[in-house]
C-alpha cells in the first residue's frame, strides 16, 4: 500500500518574502527589417512533419514577423545539406523560430502578441521546451514542453471556433510520452484578423 501526504491550506504559504519588481529580459518588436540572428534563429531547416522548415517562409516586414506556410509545386535548394533525406521536394513549406541557445529563461512571464493564420489545416504555437524534455529516467531532470497556446480551430465549429489550447508534454515524444490538455480558451473578437495577446 502507498501513502499519500496532504498538504493542507494551512500548511503551504503563498507570502513572498521580499518584494519583487518584474524586469523585462528579453523583447523583440521585429522593428530591424530582418530576423534579428543574435536572438533567433529558423528551427528544424528541412523536412518535417508534412512538409517542410524553410527560412525563405520567415520575414520580417514593417515591424511584423511574418511566417507563411504555401503548397510549392516546385522544391526549394537546401543549402545546410546535401544528403538525400534532407532535401526539399513540392510540398507544403512554412518556417519555426527559436531562441533555443540564444536566450533560455527558467522563471517567469512569457506573452505574444500575433494574428492566428485564418487557414484550416494549420497547428500555430507559441510554446517552450527545455533542453531535457527527452530525458526519461525519472530523475526529476525530466524536461516539459509547455504550450502557452496552440492554434487548430479555424472554422472547426464543432470543437470550438476561435478557441486555443494549452497543454503540457513531458517524458519525451515516444512511448513514454506523457501530457495533458490545460485547458481550451475562447479568443473573442477576431483572432485570424486582429492582433491578439496571449
């Protein structure tokens, strides 16, 4: 038989000891004309899940990031590798960026402010992830992926029109893989034309 412990309300304190004053760490108002490199970088360059990363599908126009996912009847040239597996072929393209290795935050407040693209089909996320998310032995090392929202919901009316989910993955991406669904929320106004922030 396994026992549980209780932390009961009276037990567990939410007082702060000192005071804190929030510090803005890191921004980008994506006003330099191009992806600043020094903080981002276009993730998984390649083949991917149905289709393909590619940086030409990141732009940075009058103080917009700008991601596009286009069918392409014709491949694009990968110029990272030569090797037969990772080259590009007519298909669907978009573009994913990181600040992984550039900027890593344990603690905090994280937010975007984006239009959602107005196209059934698309699965746009505003997620973190730490660099032990693979990691499955059960040494408390186990990294999360934490989905501040993702977006699936254009025109879908029966699992809820202009709505995002959040949720959470850990354990990895394999059999051991473990998560739930924090919850759906409902945008209001009109995600797909007016900037949001989440």
């Amino acid at each position: 038989d396994e026992q549980l412990d209780f932390v009961t309300e009276a037990e567990f304190s939410t007082e702060i000891d000192q005071e804190f004053e929030a510090q803005n760490v890191f921004a980008d108002e994506f006003d330099q004309g191009e992806l600043d490199k020094e903080k981002w970088y276009v993730r998984n360059v390649g083949p991917v899940r149905c289709g393909y990363h590619s940086e030409s599908q990141v732009e940075v126009k009058d103080g917009n990031l700008i991601i596009t996912a286009e069918y392409k009847d014709e491949a694009l040239e990968n110029y990272y590798s030569d090797a037969e597996e990772d080259q590009y072929r007519p298909g669907w393209y978009t573009g994913c960026i990181t600040t992984r290795g550039k900027f890593e935050q344990c603690y905090g407040y994280y937010e975007v402010r984006c239009i959602l693209p107005a196209a059934t089909g698309m699965w746009s996320a505003f997620w973190m992830m730490n660099e032990g998310v693979y990691n499955v032995n059960g040494s408390g090392q186990d990294g999360t992926e934490v989905d501040i929202f993702e977006s699936m919901y254009y025109k879908d009316y029966w699992w809820g029109n202009d709505a995002v989910i959040s949720g959470i993955v850990y354990d990895g991406y394999g059999a051991d893989k473990k998560g739930d669904s924090i919850g759906k929320v409902y945008v209001g106004g009109d995600p797909y034309n007016e900037f949001k922030t989440y």
